[in-house]
C-alpha cells in the first residue's frame, strides 16, 4: 500500500504593521487635503490600512495533491476563477478572471487548489504579465505537469479610473508550458476550452 505525502502547507504571509498603516494612511490622506474630522471619514485610515492588508495577504492553504491511479491524460481546466490584484505601479486594483489548466503527470491536484495558487500570487503588489507567469511556473514547479496554461483577463483601476481612462477594456495574457505550448493541437484546445481566442 502507497502512503500518499501529507499535504504542504502554503503560507507566504507578509509581517504586516496595521498600527503603523494606518497612521501612514492619515497622513497620506491628509497630505492630499482630505479633512478627517469629519464622523464619516475619521475611521477611514484605519478601514483604508485594513482594506489593503486585506488585497495583500494571501490566505493559507493545504496543497493537497493526490496519485493519478487512473492514469488521466487530458487536459483539467477551471474556468473563471475570480482573480483581484493591486498593480504594483498605482497601488490600484486590478480585477477578472484566471483559467487555469494542466495535462497531468502523475499527480493530480485538488481543484481548489487552483484557485488558491491564483489568490497567492494575486495577493501582493502585482503586473498581470508576471502574475501569470508566476502560477504557471508554481504549477509546473509543484506538481510536474506535462503541460501547464493559464490565461488572465483583467480590467485595471489605474487604466479606467485615472490617465487614459479607458473604461471596459481588458488585458489578456497567457503563458503555456510543456505540451500546451509546443502541441498545436493542444493549444487550441485549451484555448478554445477558456474562450480566450
């Protein structure tokens, strides 16, 4: 009988200070004129510092990853997973959806997990293209696909909101690995699996 490995725990909490956050915020809002006297906005630095420990700490989780018995060699995709982010150049938000697929080898992964590896990158002052490089090299890393891809469509605060103020467009990247990338037929059907065209 095979024992299968205990899961790994995955946990890349940042030290965080909120004391000290939020009194970087009050001052940061003051600087910009804003008067926090005011009975609604007095606890703002305090909401603000929390709200962005929040968009920046990654829950942990159990990598929980198991035989492929079964032998499974097509291809596992979750589609539309949430995805937010702050983009590391504004400290904007960055919001959409993530498809992440892979060819298994000789493990398989529990399909949570896909959504928690997004939301590990995700959390932490990001661009879009090296948060999808990121998840696909974690993938190939920890589980030993044959094939890993994963595509990202996000709309960005710091596009809409401010400068060029391009409201509704999005930004589509895509990074694919092992037989996703170099099977042509493989790579159509990922990608036409995710409707990323």
């Amino acid at each position: 009988m095979t024992i299968a490995p205990a899961p790994r725990r995955v946990d890349q909490r940042p030290a965080r200070d909120l004391v000290t956050a939020e009194q970087a915020a009050a001052q940061f809002l003051a600087a910009l004129g804003i008067d926090l006297d005011s009975e609604s906005l007095r606890a703002t630095p305090r909401r603000m510092a929390r709200a962005y420990a929040e968009l920046l700490t990654a829950r942990p989780f159990d990598l929980t990853t198991f035989p492929n018995d079964e032998g499974y060699d097509e291809l596992v995709l979750a589609r539309s997973i949430p995805i937010r982010s702050v983009c590391e150049h504004h400290l904007l938000p960055f919001v959409g959806v993530a498809h992440v697929g892979y060819l298994p080898g000789e493990r398989i992964l529990g399909l949570s997990k896909l959504a928690r590896v997004v939301e590990l990158f995700a959390h932490r002052p990001q661009v879009q293209e090296r948060l999808t490089k990121q998840v696909a090299d974690w993938l190939a890393l920890e589980l030993a696909p044959k094939g890993v891809g994963v595509v990202i469509e996000a709309e960005h605060m710091c596009m809409t909101l401010r400068g060029v103020r391009a409201a509704g467009a999005t930004t589509v990247t895509s990074t694919l690995l092992g037989t996703l990338r170099d099977d042509a037929r493989c790579r159509a059907e990922f990608f036409s699996l995710t409707g990323a065209h």
